[in-house]
C-alpha cells in the first residue's frame, strides 16, 4: 500500500504575497513622516508645531512594525495589542477634535466636503472594527492593525483636502497616499478573510 506523506507544516497565509505586497508598499509611510507634504513643510517639522493633524502620521511607524511582526509570526502579543487599540485611538480622537476645533460651520462645498468626507471615514471604520471584532475576523492581532490603519486613513483624506487648498501636494503626500492605498487593500483584505489562517479563526 502506497503511503503519501502529509506536507510538514499546512501553509501559512499571512505570508502570502499579497500580505508581503502590502506590507512592503506600506512601508511609503515611514519616511512620508520627513518628507515635504505641502509648501516644503513635513509632518515631523510640525509634531510640536501648529499642525496637530502631524502626530497621527506617526501611525506608520507602529503599523509598519506590527505588519512586519504579524508577517513573521502570524500574531501580536496581548501587550502590542493593546498598544495598537490606544494609539488608534488616540489618533482618531486627534482627527474629530481637529474636525470640531475652529467652531465655525461649513460654509461652502469645499468646506463640507473637508468635514464630512473625514467625518464619515472615522463613523464607518469604528463600525468596520466593531464588526470584525464581533465576527471574529481579525484575530491574533490583525483589528489591532486595522484599527491603527482606519484610524490613519481618515487623517490622510483630512490632510490632503486642506492641503490642497494651500498649495501643490509634494513627494510625502503622495508616499503617504501610496501608503494609505496599501493600507486600504489590507484593511478589505483582512475584512474578507484572505489574511488570517484557518486555525487562527477557528480558535478566535
């Protein structure tokens, strides 16, 4: 009787091609944190400035760690979990409090569109991660890097928007829309469950 030896290890989906994809493209958002985003100005040139909208940027630094992480092991620990949660969270709070700061209500299309667009990204993602959570969807680790991604997101839309109504977007705007692209495919990508393994889902 013929035996056929079963493979050694089942394959492991967080290392597919389309997770390496991502997670080197999302690796634009780094350096975009000391590249010029409009009128020569960086992010990192305004953290303690007068541009609060600066410190979500920083979000590509924990995300492209935590994509790193997830790629090579397949999950976060408890504790990196959590610190994606806040730091999420921290940088949603940051962009709704920008969106209320001035007191002064829309007062024209563009002025709309610069609040609502970023508004309703923020209102949609905390629904994506609530679902996710409750369907079990991104287990090991991954709603706290889609929580970290959505939260980004919104940030970038906002940044863009007024930033184009000051001058031509620069080498940074467009990393981090390549990075906000890459983030976005991960986001559906985990969402879909092309990401997490099998065994990992069934244990969530």
């Amino acid at each position: 009787m013929t035996v056929t030896a079963a493979p050694l290890t089942a394959p492991r989906r967080h290392r597919s091609a389309l997770t390496i994809r991502i997670t080197v493209v999302a690796l634009a958002g780094v350096p975009a944190i000391w590249l010029p985003f409009v009128r020569h100005i960086t992010p990192a040139s305004e953290l303690f400035g007068l541009w609060p909208l600066a410190w979500p940027h920083l979000l590509a630094l924990p995300i492209a760690a935590a994509l790193a992480r997830w790629l090579v092991t397949g999950g976060l620990s408890n504790a990196e979990r959590w610190a994606g949660r806040l730091l999420a969270a921290g940088a949603a709070c940051v962009t709704g409090s920008q969106l209320f700061s001035d007191g002064n209500s829309p007062s024209s299309a563009a002025d709309w569109t610069v609040f609502l667009v970023p508004l309703a990204m923020l209102a949609g993602g905390a629904a994506l991660v609530l679902w996710a959570l409750r369907s079990g969807r991104a287990p090991g680790g991954l709603d706290a890097i889609v929580m970290m991604e959505l939260a980004y997101l919104p940030n970038v839309v906002l940044c863009v928007l007024v930033a184009t109504s000051g001058g031509a977007l620069q080498i940074g705007a467009y990393a981090v829309l390549l990075t906000s692209a890459a983030y976005g495919v991960h986001v559906l990508a985990v969402l879909s469950g092309r990401v997490a393994p099998p065994s990992q889902r069934a244990r969530r």
